[in-house]
C-alpha cells in the first residue's frame, strides 16, 4: 500500500485521543489517515494543488468547470449523478471549491457505507467521464442573462454573486494588477470564456477539459485526508502519476503602477468602505514567527487606545478588521478593512493618516516581547483545547495544511506562534509603507463621478496615484488622539481544570422562582474547561409595537457597542460572547473558558442594569439599523430620549430562562442566577418586576387550512436584481415523534432527486434546496429556489411537477432501498454531539420551543424503526403530494428585475378555486386559527 512513511511526530491537541498515521504511496500520493473510533461520521477530502491560476488564457474559470464536471460520472459508476445520489441516501454531504492554486473536493457518510462511498470518489482522479452531452449541459447551466451590455452572459453560480459586493472589489483589487500575473485573471469562470471565446478560436471546451486534467492532474500534486473508525484499504494508488511540478508563480503580481493608488468604487448595497492594502511578504515562510498575526493582533485591537477604538470615539467606523488577505507561497497583501460612517467618509484622509499614524507607532516601540508571549499564549490554549468539529470540516482543513506545512505541522498550520523575531516583524511593518499602499473607497456617493468599468462584474470606478508626500500629508493633519498600545490580558484561562461534576444525560430544571427559571446540564462528554451560559430576557413590552422592536433592536446594538473595548479582551482569549434581540426580549450568551466566564458575565449585567444612552452612539448604531417594512417607517422618528425612556420600560416587567452547562458546578450555576436576580428584582428600587400571568407571551403559528394553496406575490426590494426567489412552503403538524420520522424520511429520499431534476436537469437556478422547517414546534418542508432563468410562478409549477414526477420513485423504490434510507437516518440521528456549543444550541431550542423532549433523538429512532414503507407512503399522499387533500401550502414568489412584467399577469389572472391569493400579510394572519403553542401563555403571532 505505502511506499514509504516518515517517523515524523505529528503534533496534535493535548485532549485530541484519535490515531494519525502518515503514508506515502508507489504513485507519490500522500495520505493521512486519522483513526477516530468513535466516529459516527467518516470523511475525505482531497486537496489538488492545481487551481485557477492554471487556467490557461482564454479559458478563465477552467479549473473550476473541472471541479464542477467530475461530478457527473466515472467510468467504474457510468449512472449519471450516482455519486452524490449513494452520498445522500447514505446520510452524507459532498462539495468541493477552487481557489488560486489548488481545487478541494470532499464529502461525509455514515461509517457503514463510507468503503463504497470512498472507492466512488476515487473515480473523480482515476478514471472520470466527461461526457459531450454532460459538459454541454453543465456549460448551459453557465448560461444566463446578461446584466447589461457590459457584462458577458454569467453561470449561475457566477450570477449570485453579481451583486455581492465582496466578490465586485475582489475582482477589481485583481483587476488592477499586472496583467501578466495570475492573480489578475477572472477565476470563476462563464459562458463568454467556457463558450463563446474558445468557439471563436475553434476549440472545443470538452477536449481543454480533458486536455487539462490530464496535463494537470497528477497523483503527486494531491494530498488525501482520511477519516475514519478504522484503516480502510487502499483505493487511490492507480491515480496516474505524471510526476508534474508544483505550479508556482513567482514574483508579486502588482508593480509600480499598481501601486499607491486610490480607487473610488461604487458597490451595491449602501454605505462606506475602506479596504487598505499592501503586497507583503508571505508569512507562511515565517509562521513560527507570526509577523502577520503579531501585527494584525494590534492593528485590529478594539481595547481602549487601539486604532479602531479612536476611529469608534470619533464617530467615524462602526467595525475595523486587519491581516493577510490573498496569499500563496509567492505573495501575499496585508489588508486593513474599515467600515465608514457618514462622517468616516467625510474624513477619508484622517482615517487613512490615523492609520498610519498606528503603524508608526508599532515602528517605533518595536516588537514587544510580552505581547508575543500572551499571543503565544492564547493560541497555545485554543489549540490544545480547541472543539471537536465535524469531520468533514476538519478533513478540509487538514487537507490544505498538507500542501503548505512539514508532516509534523499537518494538524497545526500556523496556529502555535512560537519563536519571537522582533527583526521579522519589524520586516513586515516596514512593507505597510506609503510607498506600496493600495486604498480601494467604496460608497454609494461615487455614482456619477467614476470613468472605468471593471469588465466582469461591471463595477464602476475612477483611480489616482498618490505619492508618499500625499499619504505624509495626511498623516500630518489626522487628528492628535491618545493611540497606545492594549494592557495585559486579564481574560486569559490559566486554571484549566475539569471540575467533579455529576453526570447527567439530560439537562435538569435546577430552580425556578418568579423571577426566573434555571436548566443546567454539567458536562459529561467532552472534557473541555468551558461553559455555556444562556440567559433570555423575556420583556413583553419589547414587542408591543413597531417603535418598541426597533428600539428592543438599537439597545441590544448599544450594549455591545458600550462593552466593546473592555469585553473584546475576552473573546481574544477564547470567550465569546453575544446580546441579541429576540421575538420577546432579548438574550445573553456566554461561551467559552469557565475559568474567567463569570466576570465577563457580570460587567454585562452591570451595563444592563446601568444602562444611559450615549446621544451620539445612538446616532451612529440608528444608521446601521435596517429593519423590515413596518419598522423601517418608524425608524427616522426615534430619538435618544426615546430610548431612554423605553429601556426602564421593557426591563420594569421580565422574567429569565435560563440554561447553563459544561464544565461547571451545580452550585456555582444557581449562583450565577441568584447574582443576576439580585442585580434586577432585589434592592430598595428594583429594576425588575416578576411577569403577571397574562405576560407570558408565546410564539403561536399560523395553521393553514387544508386543501388550499396560498401565495404572496411581490416585486423585489432592489431594482437592479435581475434573481427571483421561490419559497415553496409545505405546512405538515405539530410536533410529534412519529409524523417527525415520516416527513425526514421523506425530505431525505426526495432531497437529491429535487436537486438533480430542479437544478441539473431542468437547470432552474444554481441555488436549489430542499430543506425542512420548524417554527416553534410546527413541522413542514419547503424548497427554495433563486433564478434569473424563470419568473417564480413558472418554478412553482415545476416544483408541482417534480412532487408528481417523485410520487412514481416513491412507489418504485424497492424494500431494500427504504431501509437503506431509513438506516441512514437512524445513523444520522445517532450521531453524537461534536462539542458543548452543539449540544447546548439543542437542547436550548426544546427549553425555547417548550417541547422539552430532550430524548427527541433517542424517540424518533424508535419510531423509525416501527415505520413501514406503507406509512411512508400514505403520509406522503395525506400532505405532501401534489392535489392532496390534506395539503397546506403558501408560496412565497418574489419577482427580479427581469420577471416584473410577469407579476403584473400574476395579479390580473382569476384565482383557481384552491388558491388563495394574500395581499396584506397582516389582514392575512389575523384572519387564520393559530396552532396551540408548547409554552402555553398569550398568544405572539408567528407566520
């Protein structure tokens, strides 16, 4: 099988109990295989270090069709389709992605069908078909619409990213750059480069394909990772080895003209943007040393004196991050992105002088060795004691680490900095020069005032040079602010120990008072040193009108914003943290490291309770609040006093659900809840006050009526988006293990096929899924579809055709085909938790739903196993099928710019007796019965 391995130590996590075994192969193939015996997921992935950088000249997006093609088939599994089909019923996933220099593919399955599925993914590099008929296909499924007589006509996967506007100045930081260089082409790829051009030059796309998988393709450019309970026999030692060289591209793709340069850019959606860059040395040749995160750890600090916290102060940038951005072993760009607000970009030059004005002073200080020590530190802390994560995704990752770090590192990548070089850092911050500065602007204001169109995406854009005396200029005039250096980090774990806890399979209700409620679960399973704390502050006057959501919405912002510069020490040393707003409130999570968990936990309670509304931060957190439709009418009116009149308000009546877990004592939970009880309901002038019995509002959904179909129909928000979307909803019941089992079974076997014929075959959107649904307890199934190809009325009626199309799979799947499907599902439920954060966001949706079946996996294995192929059958002709009976359904069509005229036909066409058209969603749900809810109390209306 192997050829050769080396006795080299790969280093891994201290809690990390799976088996690593490095091989190589007679084809030069290198293989890791990580044992892991309490799988119940296997996984692979192969990374082949061939990417978009190979494509050749006129056939942009090559690489990246190859990866789409060798899906299809293989010459072992000719069944068009059949390897994602066996991946799907087998209870997997599978994808792959391109990037500059190399191509990922990978998937997951249930252990019992992972040999099978292995050996069909092997087919991808041994013996692939492209067919004529299937590369036609998939080269049509490139077509599309033009945007305008700018733009050549653009794949589907291409479309919906037109109008992201971090795909649009990707491709023009790649557009300014040396023609010459790779990093300049467009990668993706369209119907223009895979058709049009090279019809033009009389090639055929189909024989470059082949031509260039097997030029490119070569055993020894791939590295395999392999995931498993156990070794699996060698499936992979006949991919032909060529012996190629690994593609390299040397040199920075920018040259002097590319070079301090200021692009103004007009993006899509509104706002203001500055992304400032600079070609660097790649610190992968240095990732002992870390320059790059030494650097970006500073430069993207949000603490008291930190560049981001002057720029917040000023009431010019609400985010600010920095680090490398595009990078390989040749090159790399440095990049600092700042979000502007109205006044930031008014004050572009200061930015850009503060910035600099930073940089100068990490200069001058000189690397700090402490600095490094603490940063070493927390990387030391997360990786020992870093998550498990689905193997899938850890696959992924190995994989690409394989084909930059040494064996010893394949688990470790660049995350241990460990060897402190003030020389190597200060080498990088000498690169973030004015000489080599590249500023992109981005803002709705340039509109009108640029002379350049970038040719891929068609964004608009003006440029200038702008010389070093320029850049000295504005750094002379930037403001004289207090920029230093972050303290000493008091976050950071150093008592790691697992407590004695009891063991518990299902959270407990631990106490509950009039104030609050208390579930506590202690961790039995993944011998982390972390918790997970849940605290939900249900305030019914934070919902009782449009005005008190939006202000619910701004204080929750406020409050993060309040706690930034001191809470953000705390997620730099591993303690997350989030306040959001909900349907009822609003709710605190705190997850991470216990050792220091409660301190952060109390300043946030402590802000709460001494909540003041800051004027000219409320200015600054209304701008960057967008509400929906109602709301947005009732957000220019608010003002400061507003809010801080209402806060005392939503806070005066609320009660706490609450759910802590992980490595924490029962006592030490029931404290931190007596704590947060003190701070809001005890003292001679209490925050809070219990809820009344008639406060406890629920989330009750609306129960569609049986046998009829009911749609909404509406115009797109943005004018310029030529995608409509369909949202085709299936209203099945309450929950209930049985009817549970049968509609995942169902949305299971039906997943792929949906796929296969929506997106595939009839080629109706790149964005095409099956998915189930759950609101608060009320089970269905919907698909979703985007696509600039059909209006959402015609893929309505497509979806009706495939329900009718699979009623005949359904009924010609055999006996053992069901039970592989219902095999599968088992396997799926059975598999475990792959850490707290998991574990705790299930068992907080039984506390939040009220359904409380913390023993859902465990029933519904038992119901799946009492499920005959007759029921499933019969449940699908009750609900699910088209014209049936029992069938609720609401279709939500939205209509792109292109399909606006057919929406106009949709409201002037006569109803069919079954369909109801909605015209106004709210008359709507006050007029439907609502399902009863899990929680009980007062009604809150749900759709």
């Amino acid at each position: 099988m192997a050829v050769g391995k080396d006795d080299v130590e790969i280093i891994k996590p201290r809690t990390d109990k799976r088996q690593y075994r490095r091989l190589v192969l007679k084809n030069s193939l290198q293989v890791l295989l990580i044992s892991d015996p309490d799988a119940d997921k296997c996984a692979a992935s192969m990374n082949v270090s061939v990417g978009a950088f190979c494509d050749p000249v006129g056939l942009e997006g090559l690489a990246h069709f190859l990866e789409h093609m060798l899906f299809y088939a293989s010459e072992k599994y000719p069944v068009e389709d059949s390897y994602l089909k066996y991946i799907s019923e087998h209870g997997g996933m599978a994808n792959a992605f391109t990037s500059s220099e190399h191509t990922n593919y990978y998937f997951d399955v249930n252990p019992d069908s992972f040999e099978e599925a292995l050996d069909r993914f092997a087919q991808f590099f041994i013996k692939p078909l492209m067919s004529a008929d299937a590369t036609m296909r998939e080269i049509k499924a490139v077509d599309s619409v033009p945007l305008s007589f700018l733009l050549p006509r653009l794949y589907p996967e291409n479309q919906k990213n037109l109008l992201s506007d971090v795909w649009r100045l990707n491709q023009l930081r790649k557009h300014l750059s040396s023609e010459d260089h790779p990093y300049h082409k467009f990668s993706t790829g369209n119907w223009e480069t895979l058709e049009v051009r090279p019809k033009a030059k009389g090639l055929d796309t189909r024989h470059e394909l082949i031509k260039f998988y097997n030029e490119h393709y070569s055993s020894n450019l791939m590295h395999l990772v392999v995931y498993s309970k156990g070794l699996v026999e060698n499936k992979f030692q006949d991919i032909r080895n060529t012996d190629r060289n690994l593609f390299r591209f040397p040199g920075q793709p920018c040259t002097s003209e590319h070079l301090q340069i200021l692009a103004r850019a007009v993006p899509i959606k509104q706002g203001h943007k500055l992304r400032i860059g600079w070609p660097i040395t790649p610190s992968v040749h240095h990732y002992k040393e870390a320059p790059g995160r030494y650097i970006s750890h500073l430069i993207g600090h949000e603490s008291e004196g930190s560049l981001f916290y002057i720029l917040k102060t000023l009431g010019w940038a609400t985010s600010l991050a920095a680090g490398e951005g595009d990078w390989t072993l040749d090159y790399s760009f440095f990049e600092v992105t700042v979000d502007l607000t109205d006044s930031g970009h008014e004050h572009m030059q200061d930015v850009v002088g503060l910035l600099f004005k930073y940089i100068n002073l990490l200069r001058q200080s000189g690397a700090s060795k402490w600095i490094f020590d603490e940063l070493s530190a927390v990387c030391e802390v997360t990786f020992h004691y870093q998550d498990k994560v689905p193997p899938i995704d850890y696959v992924v990752t190995v994989a690409t680490y394989m084909e930059t770090y040494p064996p010893q590192d394949w688990l470790v990548g660049k995350s241990l900095p460990s060897n402190f070089s003030p020389e190597i850092i200060q080498m990088t911050l000498n690169e973030l020069s004015p000489k080599t500065v590249r500023i992109f602007w981005e803002s709705k204001q340039f509109e009108g005032k640029t002379d350049m169109v970038e040719p891929w995406y068609g964004t608009t854009y003006s440029i200038e040079k702008i010389d070093e005396s320029i850049i000295q200029d504005w750094i002379l005039s930037a403001p004289e602010e207090n920029l230093h250096l972050p303290a000493p980090n008091v976050f950071i774990p150093t008592d790691l120990s697992l407590k004695d806890a009891q063991e518990a399979k299902f959270p407990v209700l631990l106490r509950k008072s009039s104030y609050s409620t208390l579930w506590y679960k202690p961790d039995a399973m993944f011998s982390t040193p972390k918790a997970f704390v849940k605290i939900y502050f249900n305030c019914p006057h934070a919902s009782s009108s449009p005005e008190s959501e939006v202000l619910t919405d701004i204080f929750t912002r406020l409050l993060l914003d309040y706690l930034n510069e001191y809470a953000y020490y705390a997620q730099v040393a591993g303690l997350d943290y989030g306040i959001n707003h909900t349907e009822s409130g609003f709710e605190v999570t705190v997850v991470g490291y216990n050792h220091k968990l409660r301190i952060l936990l109390e300043t946030i309670f402590q802000k709460i309770a001494q909540f003041k509304v800051k004027p000219d931060r409320f200015s600054v957190i209304k701008d960057q609040t967008w509400p929906w439709m109602e709301e947005l009418e009732v957000l220019p009116h608010l003002e400061a006093e507003d809010l801080a009149k209402f806060v005392p308000m939503m806070l005066s009546r609320t009660f706490l659900e609450c759910y802590i877990a992980g490595n924490i004592e029962s006592n030490e939970a029931g404290s931190i809840i007596q704590y947060t009880e003190d701070v809001f309901f005890k003292g001679s002038n209490p925050i809070c006050q219990p809820l009344f019995p008639s406060q406890h509002l629920t989330n009750r959904v609306v129960k569609l009526e049986k046998g009829k179909n009911y749609v909404y129909s509406n115009q797109g928000l943005n004018p310029s988006d030529e995608n409509s979307c369909l949202v085709h909803y299936i209203q099945v019941h309450r929950d209930d293990f049985l009817m549970n089992v049968k509609l995942q079974l169902l949305a299971l076997i039906a997943k792929q096929p949906a796929f296969h014929q929506l997106r595939t075959v009839e080629q109706l959107g790149y964005i095409t899924a099956l998915l189930q649904r759950n609101d608060f307890g009320i089970h269905g199934v919907q698909f979703i579809i985007q696509s600039s190809v059909k209006g959402p009325k015609y893929i309505d009626l497509r979806v009706e055709s495939f329900l009718q199309m699979f009623e005949s799979k359904l009924y010609e799947m055999t006996s053992d085909q069901f039970k592989n499907n219902v095999n599968a599902l088992i396997d799926m439920k059975l598999e475990k938790h792959k850490n707290l954060k998991e574990e705790s966001g299930f068992y907080w949706r039984e506390i939040s739903d009220g359904t409380l079946k913390f023993d859902r996996r465990e029933a519904e294995v038992a119901a799946l196993k009492q499920l005959t192929q007759q029921e499933l059958i019969d449940f699908f002709n009750e609900n699910i099928k088209a014209g049936a009976p029992r069938k609720k359904t609401l279709c939500v069509r939205v209509y792109g710019s292109l399909h606006a005229p057919e929406l106009k036909e949709e409201t002037s066409e006569s109803a069919e007796p079954h369909i109801v058209h909605i015209d106004d969603i709210f008359s709507f749900r006050r007029s439907q019965p609502l399902y009863g809810s899990f929680k009980g109390g007062f009604v809150q209306m749900k759709l």
